[in-house]
C-alpha cells in the first residue's frame, strides 16, 4: 500500500512538496533578486563600454587627422599631368602653395620590328642575348622554328620582365615585334643573334646603323620642369619632385607652363570631427540613460546613484568645459545638457585663420586630445581599466550567486528528505495506532457479546 493512503491519509509527496517550496522561496527571491539586479548593472555596463570604445575609435582618427592634415592638388583646364597627394604614414606632408610645371616630354616604350619574313618560314636555330638595363636574357631557339615559335621562346624566357615578344602579320608578311615592359631608355632592348646558320642574323640590334631591327618606337625618358627644375626619369609617373605629391605626365607641351595649386583639405578633419561629436553625444546620453530615475512610477535605472558612472559623467565634462572658448572658436558648442553641436563652416574660417589650432586641441599632444585619450584608456584597459574591473566584480557576483542558488538547491534536498522521513515515521505509528485500536475494539466487542 502506497504512503499516505493508509493512516491519517496524508498526501505525504505534495505536503513535503509545499513545505519545502514555502522554506524555499524567500531565499530564492532574495537570490534571484540580486541577481536580476546584478545582470542588468551587466548589461548597463556593457553599453557604457559600447558606447565608450565607439568614443575612443572616433578620438583615435581625430587624433591623427588633426596632426596630419589633409591636403588637396587643383589644376588648370586641359591639364597635361595628374597630381595625387601622396598618402601611407612614412609619405612627405605637402607643403600648401603653387607650383609652375612644363612637360617637356613623355617617357616611352622602346618597340622593335624585324623585317619582313614569309608566312610560316623558318628561321633557323640558334641564340639570342636580349640585354634591358643591367639584365641580359639568353634565349634558345630550336632549329627550324617559325617567327611564332621564336615570339614564344622569347615570352617563356623572359616570364614578363625587360621584353615582351609578339607576331604582327602584315602586307608584306610577317614582323616579329619587341616591345620593353620598362619605359624610358632605361628599358631600352639590344638583340644578340650568336650560333645557328645566321638566319637569326636579322633579328640583331644594338642601336647603330648596321642593327638589322627596325625602330618603331623610340625609348625615351620623361623630361618636366617645375619651378625652373629640369628633371629627366624613365617613368612618366614622378613621386619626389614635388614634396608630398606624386606627378602622372600625360601629354608633352613643352610651350605651356601650367598651375598646380596644393591646398588645405578640410574634409577628412570635419568628417572625424563629426564622429567624434556624435560618439561623445552617445555615450552622453548613455551614462544619463543608465543613471535616470522616474519619480512619476519610482523606478530606478540599473546604475541609479552609481559611483562609477557619476565619475565617468564628471570626467568627460571635465575634458570640454575648462576649454569652453576654445572650442567654440573652432565651431564647437557645448550646450548646458552637456551635447555637442559642431558649425562646419566657424572650422573652416578657424583652420584658415590659424592652421595649428585643431591640433593643439585635439592632437596626440593636444589639450583635449592627449587628456581624453589617456582618460578613456585608463577606463577601457583589458586589465587595469575601471569598465573591465566592474564587469569582472560583476561577473563574479554573478557566480557567487548562481553558486548560491546550487547550494540552495542542495539544503531543499535535505529538508524534503528530512520532512518524508518525519511524516513517514508519523504515518506508521498512526497505522500502528489504529491497527491496535481495532484490535481492542474487536476484543471488547467479544467481551461484550460473551
């Protein structure tokens, strides 16, 4: 017979089941409760750091933007260069100003053409020594090779590099043509035939009259004057005569002298600025999202009264407010709600007024920049920083707790054993008890009857 049917007929499982949730339930809360509390302290703190690495981000590219200012090349109508402002942190910063430039002359890629061969004739066997630069390449040709075998030959040597080899078919057959991959006469081609029966003999050059190739396009070099400065290069494309920007010739008009302006550009610097005005306004309205109490409904935010956040509050007003003017002079406003606003155009005319003036404010050195940086590293440091040292604490507390409601767990097992133990014991002796009721009942009725 089951236990708690027989007896008093209690329902031993659910009355232990009872007790043991009415023992149980203020400590849970209580548990549950701090940890609540403690996951949204968590998550509070989680978007405060959010919202502070996105602040420390957007000071990182202010910061050197500040101290590298950005610069812009304009140019005349009909131009006969490009110029590009050199960029990579170990490029020369341009200098602002203008700058006279005459292209005298486009470097070119010297281009050779055989004479003239029959479709398809061999060409013999033999070598040839191909010299570009202080490179010479020996290439092998087969005996009987056609004009196409030879182009490849020379294309499989050289893998791309000093010469590239091609078949032109024209009226009056066929033309192997050499073409330098390097411009200028730096890249300039010599031909070598040596071995064979001296059908190679027609590729030779070696730039004199008795060269048996023909030139069709003459290795030239660059030639550009700026500023009265003659400078001859290989290559059209010219990186340090100009400080700070690379020069592309595209067309010679030695007549002409034409205006490269190098100015200030503005636009990386107000699009940084603008970030970071917008990531300080974030985490502004975070930390007092974080810390709000509603007196309407009485409910407290997750870090109402927090002593850390009060301090993060007090710190980043601490960066602007002693630089008030300062800022303002560069278009910057603080509001008394403690936002920024940022006129583009008041940082414009400041820049114009006095070029060094962001980056002593927000430079690597600068008034805010060195301070705000130091000041979010010292809260967001992976090991030391204020942020992580709460999450940590948090993170434990969590623990504690979740070992707590293990533990808890762990009595309540007890208790529910301890109270089965006790109401079974009670439930046999009733049964014991009414077992020896009936007994003396039967015998007095016996008695009686007797």
């Amino acid at each position: 017979m089951a236990i708690g049917t027989v007896g008093t007929g209690l329902d031993i499982p659910t009355l232990v089941a009872q007790l043991v949730a009415k023992e149980r339930e203020p400590q849970e809360n209580q548990i549950n409760a701090l940890g609540t509390a403690a996951t949204s302290k968590l998550s509070a703190i989680s978007t405060i750091k959010s919202g502070l690495s996105n602040l420390q981000t957007a000071l990182a590219a202010l910061v050197k933007s500040a101290d590298n200012p950005g610069y812009k090349t304009t140019l005349g109508t009909d131009a006969t260069f490009t110029a590009a402002v050199d960029t990579g942190d170990n490029a020369t910063s341009p200098v602002a100003g203008t700058h006279q430039v005459q292209v005298q002359q486009l470097a070119q890629n010297q281009k050779l053409s055989s004479k003239a061969f029959d479709k398809d004739a061999a060409i013999g066997g033999g070598k040839l020594t191909i010299g570009y630069g202080d490179t010479s390449l020996d290439v092998d040709i087969a005996a009987d090779s056609k004009l196409a075998d030879v182009a490849k030959a020379i294309n499989k040597a050289s893998g791309g590099k000093g010469v590239v080899a091609s078949v032109v078919t024209a009226d009056d057959g066929q033309h192997l043509v050499l073409t330098a991959v390097d411009s200028g006469e730096a890249g300039a081609i010599t031909v070598t035939p040596s071995g064979g029966n001296g059908t190679l003999d027609d590729l030779a050059y070696d730039g004199t009259a008795a060269s048996k190739m023909e030139v069709m396009v003459e290795a030239k070099d660059a030639i550009v004057i700026v500023d009265g400065f003659t400078r001859t290069s290989s290559s059209n494309t010219i990186s340090d005569l100009v400080p700070g920007v690379t020069l592309t010739l595209t067309k010679a008009n030695p007549d002409v002298k034409q205006t490269l302006t190098i100015g200030r550009d503005n636009s990386a610097l107000k699009a940084n600025l603008t970030a970071f005005v917008t990531a300080y306004n974030a985490i502004n309205t975070t930390l007092k999202s974080a810390t709000a109490y509603n007196s309407e409904t009485n409910t407290a935010s997750a870090l109402t009264g927090d002593a850390m956040v009060r301090g993060l509050q007090q710190q980043l007003r601490g960066q602007l407010s002693p630089n008030v003017n300062e800022l303002k002079a560069l278009g910057i406003t603080l509001a008394t709600d403690g936002t920024l606003t940022l006129d583009s155009t008041k940082l414009d005319a400041a820049i114009a007024k006095d070029p060094e003036s962001v980056a002593n404010m927000f430079g690597a050195d600068g008034t805010v920049g060195k301070s705000m940086t130091d000041m979010l590293k010292s809260n967001l440091d992976a090991t030391t920083g204020t942020i992580t040292q709460r999450t940590n604490t948090l993170n434990k507390q969590i623990k504690d707790l979740e070992k707590r409601l293990d533990d808890l767990d762990a009595r309540m097992e007890q208790v529910s054993t301890r109270y089965t133990k006790q109401f079974t014991s009670m439930e046999s002796l009733v049964s014991q008890m009414q077992t020896t009721s009936d007994y003396l009942t039967q015998q007095l009725a016996k008695k009686t009857s007797s």
